[in-house]
C-alpha cells in the first residue's frame, strides 16, 4: 500500500481498513534562527515516522494569533482551526477506519480537543497526539532548535540564534495572554537555543516517536480525545 495519501490512487485505499495521520502545524515566528514551518516539520516527520498509517499532506496553518506581531505569522485563528479539522474528520472518516492529528503547534490543542470531541461524539473514531517533549523549553528554544538540527539543519542559522525570555511559562502567562508573544520576548524565543545540538535532537526525535507509536498502537483516546 502506497503510504503517501497525496500520491495514492482511490483504489490503493481499502474502505474502512486505513488509519490516516495528518500532521496539524502552523506558520508563525520561530525566533530569528528558525524557519516559519518548524512546527509543521516536525510534525510531519512524526507522522511519517509511524507505522502502518497513511501520511495525509499536512495541515500547515493553524491558531498562532499570540505570534501576530511577528512579521511572517499567518495564523486562521481558533474558530476557523476547529471548523477545519471537524470537516476534514468527517470527510476522511466516509472511507478510512480512524484519523489521528500530529499536532506540532500547542496554540492548536485547544482546536484540537474541540473538534476530535465532536467527531467522537459523532461516532467518528478520531484521535490527536502532541509532539511535545517533556521538560522541553517553550518556544523555539533548545528543544525545537535541536530538533531541527536533526530533522532539516540546513533550515537552521545558529549564526542567528540568541537566548530570548528563560523565565517559566507560569511566570510569563500572564503577560503573554494579554499581549502576546512579543509582550515577553523581543526576539520571540522562549528559552536558549544556543547550545542545542544535532544529537540531542535525535534522542528528542526517536522519543517522540516511540511514544507516538505506542500511544496509536494502544488507541486509547481520552475525553477529548488526545491519545493516552
């Protein structure tokens, strides 16, 4: 079976037998050393990681309005994210047996929760995981800048990386809820990706993916149906 839905052919997919992973990212500001589409390369490389699934083209904006005063974000807002992923559920789900969203932005969880909700509610087996490294910083810091060292280092200019804000996401929720990114780091990283590395984003890397492994083979969705 071809595992590219792009580049497959309807009779290549077997009705009601496939589990489709869409990788949900997003367009937005990862600090001055980082490419726009980092959250969706990341979560495209965990999908296509997975075993036995189709690979959906991914999802590539998403809810990203706390990035907006950063030239280059292009953010549909949450609203439009959640009527988006509600009625790519309900299309996919007519011929695949399940979908599960690789979600690689965390401004898009809550959309997320919402819609897969609705879908399960609607008898449609949907599902979503985060690529979320535990203990990992914020925001195109070390953790996302050694990913991407592994995953596509030719996107990475370390030349340009620099420490933004390092203080704890509790810390600066306040602020960043009323004005956004930019109310708490001028250059739009949270956290220091000046010591991140190629190897340690492998390790980062293979971890995601066991997990997200582990958590589609078990496919136990929870209330809102993220995957346990």
């Amino acid at each position: 079976m071809n595992r590219n839905l792009d580049t497959a052919r309807w009779p290549d997919l077997a009705p009601g037998r496939a589990t489709v992973a869409v990788p949900v990212g997003a367009v937005e500001q990862h600090g001055p050393h980082l490419p726009l589409d980092t959250d969706t390369r990341i979560a495209a490389a965990v999908a296509a990681a997975l075993p036995d699934v189709v690979i959906a083209p991914p999802l590539a904006y998403g809810a990203s309005g706390e990035h907006e005063a950063f030239a280059g974000t292009v953010s549909i807002g949450a609203d439009v994210m959640e009527s988006l992923l509600v009625e790519y559920g309900r299309s996919v789900c007519r011929w695949a047996a399940r979908v599960v969203f690789v979600n690689g932005h965390g401004g898009n969880a809550h959309a997320l929760a919402k819609a897969v909700a609705l879908l399960r509610y609607e008898g449609r087996d949907a599902a979503w995981l985060p690529c979320a490294v535990p203990g990992g910083d914020a925001h195109a810091g070390d953790t996302e800048t050694s990913l991407l060292l592994h995953l596509a280092p030719g996107a990475v200019d370390m030349t340009r990386a620099e420490a933004g804000s390092t203080e704890s996401i509790a810390t600066l929720l306040p602020r960043l809820r009323e004005g956004g990114i930019v109310a708490v780091s001028a250059n739009g990283v949270l956290g220091d990706p000046t010591a991140a590395s190629a190897e340690r984003g492998a390790h980062m890397f293979a971890d995601l993916v066991e997990r997200a492994t582990a958590q589609v083979a078990r496919w136990q969705p929870g209330a809102e149906g993220r995957l346990r």
